[in-house]
C-alpha cells in the first residue's frame, strides 16, 4: 500500500501499542506528505485527549519528523517545547 498523505490517526497511532501502531510506522517509513493541518490536529490530540506535556508533544512530533522528514513537524515541535512552563 502506497501512502502518499496520512490522516491525523495514522499519526496518533503510534502512541499506542499493537498492530496499529506497527501498520502506522509503516505507512509513515514511506516518508508520506503531513499536512500542517495534521501535524496541528495531532499536537491538539497529544495535549488534550493523551495528557502528554508541551515538552513530550515536541518529542512525539519531533520523532515524526524523524520518520518522515518533515520540516514543518519539526517547526511545530520546537514551537511547543518552548511553550512548556
């Protein structure tokens, strides 16, 4: 399967264990195209429904820039470690 954009989910799988965490480091090894809007809708998710802090949103989004090589996760996530108190 070819994975040319991912949805916000795909992203937020990997915060999980199981088969759809592997399935979405997968997909995203494919180094696919994030939307600014994704990589947003992700961090909102991060800090709301998972309870993660500013500093371990950056780290999660800094590692999927790392899988995919996105410079704009990589933005975001430097933008949310300096917001962390």
């Amino acid at each position: 399967m070819s994975a040319e954009f991912v949805d916000t989910n795909i992203v937020l799988y990997l915060l999980d264990e199981g088969p759809k965490a592997d399935r979405a480091e997968t997909i995203l090894a494919q180094r696919p195209c994030i939307s600014v809007q994704v990589l947003n809708e992700a961090m909102v998710n991060c800090r709301r429904k998972a309870g993660l802090t500013w500093i371990e949103t950056g780290t999660f989004l800094a590692g999927i820039q790392t899988l995919v090589g996105s410079r704009s996760g990589r933005e975001c996530a430097r933008r949310c470690v300096r917001r962390d108190p």
